[in-house]
C-alpha cells in the first residue's frame, strides 16, 4: 500500500481484498464507501460480520449452516426426511430452496473430492452421510454435486458406498439451460441432455 494511505485505510484495503472476487480496486471502492458511511452503517457491518462469526454454527444432522441445531429445515414436520438431497455447500442449498420445489432434507458435504488440491473423502462430511443413511430410514438420496471433475468423482464415490445399502440412489438431470440455443452449447451439455431426454 502506498505511505500517503492511512494505517487503519490501509489495513482494511488489505482485508477486504483477501474476500472471494474482490480485487485491489474493487478492495479501494469498499474501504472508502465504508469510510463514507455513517458511523450507525459501519457499526452495522462490523457487528454482522462478527455475528456470522459468533452466532452461527452446523447443524448437527445435515452440516448445513445454522443458528440453532438441529437446523429450521432438519427440525421442520413439513419435510420428508426419507429424501436426502446431497450437495457441496451451503450455498447450494439455498440455490434448490428458491426453487420452492424441493420437500426433503439435506446433507452438505463442504466440499468435493478433489486429489489434484488435496481434498479425500475423509476430509468430507461423507462418513457421517453413509451413517445416516443406514440409521435415519433414508429411502432416496439424491446426488445434487456440481457437474464438474470433482463433483461427478464425489457422486460415483458416493452412489458405491450407498448402494450396498438397497437406498435408491439418483443424480440430478443436466442439459441445455432453459431459454438457451442449441448452436451455443459445448458438446458434453448437448450429449448430456440427450441422455436424459424424456416423453413429453
């Protein structure tokens, strides 16, 4: 950081820039619209950023991210808990509940099986996911992995271990987005969704 840049400045330019998709100019704009802000605003941030830090913790059944445990979806009479959608974060999780379309539970894995970084199925919440499957009267587990390398790994790593147990074991459907163009789309997404046609 440059001498003319204030310590605090430029210590809190330095953290914001460690943040996911925040790069050195992007780190600038939010050091000074926070030094901008009202002092009301800055506490604000300061006491949401040290909440997530203190007042959330996983659930204990799912490892999804929670205030209390179990979790609200885990706790909930509404949901059946024969159906367990498998992800790899808990950003995932939030992507199927806006669907509205999902009534079962989860499970969250923190991660995928990746040897290239260093990630094994040990590092991963699967151990706890084949317990409960054996023990929490799972009848469908539902492998919602990203369709990459790592994912597609972790879900064939997965469906071996589970099947042996008679649970029904499926994978999400992949193909073409909705409102996409054939003549746009690679290869792998066009075989994918020819694989997985169905009647109409």
């Amino acid at each position: 950081m440059p001498q003319a840049l204030a310590r605090p400045l430029a210590r809190l330019i330095d953290e914001l820039s460690k943040l996911p998709g925040v790069g050195p100019k992007t780190a600038q704009r939010l050091a000074y619209h926070i030094l901008r802000a009202s002092p009301n605003d800055a506490e604000a941030l300061a006491a949401a950023v040290r909440s997530v830090k203190t007042d959330l913790r996983y659930c204990s059944v799912c490892f999804n991210i929670a205030e209390a445990d179990p979790c609200a979806i885990c706790s909930s009479d509404e949901r059946d808990r024969r159906v367990v959608c498998v992800v790899e974060e808990p950003l995932d999780v939030l992507a199927i509940e806006r669907t509205g379309q999902f009534k079962g539970v989860y499970h969250v894995l923190h991660g995928a099986i990746s040897p290239v970084n260093g990630v094994r199925p040990d590092d991963l919440r699967i151990a706890e996911l084949v317990q409960r499957a054996r023990t929490a009267g799972v009848e469908e587990l539902i492998l919602a992995t990203n369709p990459n390398l790592e994912g597609d790994a972790t879900a064939m790593y997965i469906g071996q271990l589970i099947s042996q147990n008679g649970i029904r074991v499926t994978r999400l459907a992949r193909g073409l987005p909705m409102g996409g163009d054939l003549e746009y789309a690679d290869e792998v997404t066009v075989s994918r969704a020819l694989e997985g046609r169905r009647g109409l």
